[in-house]
C-alpha cells in the first residue's frame, strides 16, 4: 500500500470521527433540550392545576357562603366547577406523578358537588392512594366515609373510618385530638343515618379521647366544638369546625387544616 493510500485512510478515519462526535454531540444537546421542554411543560401543567384547583376552591366557598339563597348562582357555579374539575383531569393525566393527594381530594368533592358520584368516588380512592403520610391518610379517608355515608352507602362508610382510626393510635394530644375528631365526624354521619344510638356512642367515644388531652386550651376548644357539632341538627351537609367555615360542605379546607394543625387543632 502507497504512502498516499495511508493519507487518505487518515483522512476518513479523522472525518468519521468527527462526524460520530458531531452525531454524539448533537443527541445528547437534543436530549437536554427535550429534558427542558419536558421540565418547562411539567412546569406551566403545575402551575395550571394550581390555579385551576383554587378556581374550584374559591367557587366552593363563594356557593357555601352565598350561593344556598339563589338557585341561579348554583347553577352558574356549578357549571363553572365542573369544567375546571374537567380541565383538572386533563391535567392529571399529563402529569400523573406530580398530583398530591390534596389536588384528588379537591376534585372528588368538586364532582361529588356537580353530582357525578362515580367520579367523586374515583378521585377519593385515588387521594387515599396519594396520601404521604397517616396524617393525610387518616384526613382522607374519613372524609371519604363521609362521602360514602351521605351517598347512603352506610356500611363502606363505616369500613373507612375503622380504617382512619386504625392510623391513629393514641399516644399524645395531638393523636387524642385526631382521633376524637374522627369519632365527632362518624357520630354526626350516624345521626343524620337516622341511627341515633351509634351516634351518641360515637359522640361519647369523642368526649372520652378529647377529655385526655393534657393542653387545657386544646382541650375546652374541642369539647366546644363537640358540643356545637351535636347541637348541629341538618342532615345534609356535616357541621363545619367551630369559628371556621369550610368551602365545602363535605370537606374542610385544606389550607386552613394545615394552620389550625400548627395551632393544636386537627
């Protein structure tokens, strides 16, 4: 072989090998550039269901304190909640693993409000499987009981808060409440079940883990509001927490459990 046929062996050696690493080089600043406008998009489909779950938050509480006295409004409103509980959906499934348990939440009582019961039921099972924690665990499936109670179906209602009691042991006052606020929402759905006796043993069984509480405070607050749930005599919608109102008859505000958490209630 001539020494010209080793230059031009050199020659193509050296453009294949520039060539691969122009090839090398240009899928990996493709792949960081699909990883930004997967981040980018993951980004604005975040920030959309953000703002279309405080739609439906503000639209809940507008209905529960306003709405009730014009039936217009309730139309108007409904219909508003269920195209952002709609678009919601949208969004979960484009971004399935960046939806917390508090979004699935929201939309469970967003349908269960417009009237579609299936759906409500989908999205508080899939709340309950997105929990993070027992707190959240419990928070879920006890509003999930009720839902199921207020749906008539008594007995599901009933498996859902032995379950959310059975991830709170008793062991601080912080528990003691849990679990006493557990008990007060299954008497209430007791008593608007027509099942009167179950309710007050439900009632008592509140009383009891609420009078352990070694915070004097904490304790007379929750004694009040046991009392005000009892006194509480529609059978419709469950009594909201004392001095609060919930944005929705059938779940308290999430935001503002996490504040009155921090300050000792549950």
């Amino acid at each position: 072989m001539e020494p010209k046929d080793y230059i031009t062996i050199g020659i193509s050696a050296c453009a294949f090998l520039v060539s691969l690493v122009s090839f090398i080089v240009s899928r990996r600043s493709k792949k960081q550039e699909d990883a930004r406008k997967e981040y980018e998009d993951e980004r604005n489909l975040r920030s959309l269901m953000n703002e279309t779950i405080n739609n439906i938050r503000t639209s809940r509480k507008y209905i529960a304190q306003h709405g009730q006295k014009d039936q217009m409004v309730i139309g108007q409103f409904n219909y508003q909640i269920n195209s952002l509980a709609r678009l919601a959906v949208y969004i979960t499934e484009r971004i399935p693993g960046l939806v917390t348990d508090i979004e699935f939440a929201t939309l469970a009582d967003a349908f269960n409000w417009t009237g579609d019961r299936q759906k409500a039921r989908q999205f508080w099972e899939n709340a309950i499987a997105a929990s993070k924690d027992e707190y959240y665990g419990i928070v879920n499936r006890r509003d999930y009981a009720n839902f199921l109670f207020l749906s008539g179906n008594v007995g599901a209602g009933r498996e859902q808060y032995k379950k959310a009691l059975e991830l709170s042991p008793i062991s601080d006052d912080t528990s003691k409440y849990t679990t006493g606020y557990t008990y007060r929402m299954w008497s209430w759905n007791e008593r608007a079940a027509g099942n009167e006796l179950t309710a007050t043993e439900y009632y008592n069984k509140a009383a009891e883990a609420y009078t352990t509480i070694s915070v004097e405070g904490m304790r007379a607050y929750a004694m009040a509001d046991l009392e005000h749930a009892r006194l509480t005599t529609s059978t419709t919608t469950p009594p909201p927490r004392l001095s609060e109102a919930p944005p929705s008859p059938a779940i308290p505000d999430r935001a503002e459990m996490l504040k009155s958490f921090s300050r000792g209630k549950p």
